[in-house]
C-alpha cells in the first residue's frame, strides 16, 4: 500500500515461478532525544533495489558469519541460547542481533559496541578516519565484521538492543523475508549518515512528522515502517519509548504477514484481522 506520490519500486513475483523462500533479516530503529523530541533515523534506498525510493531503517539479510561462534564471543549481553528464546527459534537467535548490529554500521556508520573497560564506543577523530576506511570495506567484503571488532577491540552492545516486532514479506513480492525489527538509542552527538550505496539519502525525522509527511504523499515508506512508527510515535521521550517496550513480553510479539493483492487496478493491502484478510 503507497500513500505517496513518490513511487516505490516493487518487484513482484511471477505467478509461474516457485514460491520464494523466506530469508532471515534484522533491522535496527535507532532512535534519539533532540529539543526534547524523540527522532528516527532513516536511510532513503536506492531506485535500483527492492523497494527503491522507500525510506527505510537500517537493516539487511542475516548472513552466515552473524552466527559464527566466534563473533557470538564478542557479544556482550544475551547469548544464543537466550536470544533464540525470545525469538522462539531453536538455535540462532543471536545471529538476528549481530546482523542489526552489523547492517547499523554498513548503513548508518554507527557502530554498537563497548570498549574494553566497558564504556560505550564513542570514535574519536582518529578512530573515525579509520572507521571510515573499515565501514567501506566491509561493504566491499574485503573484511569480515569480526575482524572490525578484533582490530578496535570491541565488543557488540547487544544488551542496549531491544526486540520490537517481527514481519513477514507477502507473497505478491518476489523476494521474501522473515525481518526481525530492533530498537536502540543513542546520543544525539554521533553522527550518523548513509553509505551511498544502497541508500542514497539520510536523515533524522521526528517520528511523528514522519508518519504526517507519509500521510500528506510526500515521505514514500511501505507498511512494516508505518506500523513500526506507529508503534513507537506519542512518547514524550527515547527513554520512554524503551521503557514501555522492554516492558512487552516475547511471546507477545506476534507474527505479521500482510497480503496485498490488485483490485480494480489498485494494490491492496491488509493485515491479520482486518475485513478480508482470511479470503485473500
């Protein structure tokens, strides 16, 4: 469903061609207090790829390496057996944590890790420069993200890193995904900007301005990101965001897998529980 004058590139799926498979992603919401607003940040993605033109949250695919024993040693938190849990997986549940983690600092240049003696990582100048140089090359896969990590000596924030919701691609789109969303704060003096690849745009929007614009045509996002924005808009502060969502228990996430579908020219969507959603 697309409000906005703007158009989203959808590729939908061939009625002839074998059901696509559902790929494992993770997205982080990296939220922020500013002038007493909580902002967003949002990445703008590229024409050429799914859903080119919409903006999104940082977030990507779970690869293999997310779930690695050795990367899992650097995480400082959860363990698997734990995040597994509260996704009601059976194994690699960690994996989720690491990608987002992983796909923020691809996306956004933020990285989400403690330094040795504990204290959040905040890159000084020099560690910018050489942060700059890592962050391309991991986009680049001339370095794994493990070896980011060895090099700064870091260890992955997972503990500051909360799960919000989980949603599943409809069956129209051609390529399909089981995605994880998350949710972090930090302080407004970390610089966050897109890496001019796959996104080609960035920014810091007040949530509820985000959902306004989205409404007015003007701001192109696609429903798991409404109903994400939804769901954290109204709250006088990041802080209370996080509170109130760390207050939700796992098994009270449910599962959301819209169906879309063209009637009368017009692409169609619903959710679980609306008018129709069981005949479609």
């Amino acid at each position: 469903m697309n409000n906005s004058k703007y158009s989203i590139n959808h590729r939908f799926a061939d009625s002839d061609s074998p059901k696509s498979k559902l790929e494992s992603a993770a997205t982080i919401i990296l939220i922020r207090d500013a002038n007493s607003v909580a902002e967003v940040f949002m990445i703008k993605r590229a024409n050429k790829s799914n859903f080119g033109g919409a903006w999104v949250f940082p977030g990507g695919k779970v690869d293999n390496e997310d779930s690695k024993n050795n990367i899992l040693d650097y995480c400082q938190g959860l363990d698997d057996k734990e995040a597994s849990s509260i996704l009601n997986l059976n194994e690699g549940g960690l994996g989720y944590w690491v990608a987002c983690v992983r796909e923020c600092f691809e996306e956004s240049g933020i990285l989400l890790a403690y330094r040795e003696n504990g204290h959040l990582f905040k890159p000084s100048l020099g560690e910018k420069i050489i942060l700059n140089d890592l962050r391309r090359q991991l986009n680049d896969d001339s370095i794994f993200f493990i070896e980011i990590l060895k090099k700064l000596n870091l260890r992955l924030a997972i503990d500051r890193i909360l799960y919000l919701s989980h949603w599943v691609t409809p069956k129209i789109e051609s390529r399909r995904y089981s995605t994880r969303f998350f949710i972090t704060s930090i302080s407004n003096d970390q610089e966050a900007i897109h890496d001019g690849y796959e996104a080609v745009d960035s920014l810091w929007i007040k949530i509820e301005k985000a959902l306004n614009d989205y409404k007015q045509g003007t701001f192109p996002i696609i429903m798991p990101t409404i109903k994400n924005l939804e769901a954290i808009a109204g709250y006088p502060s990041t802080l209370s965001i996080l509170e109130d969502k760390e207050s939700i228990l796992p098994s009270d996430i449910l599962t959301i897998e819209p169906k879309f579908f063209f009637e009368k020219g017009k692409l169609v969507g619903l959710l679980p529980g609306d008018t129709g959603y069981e005949n479609h």
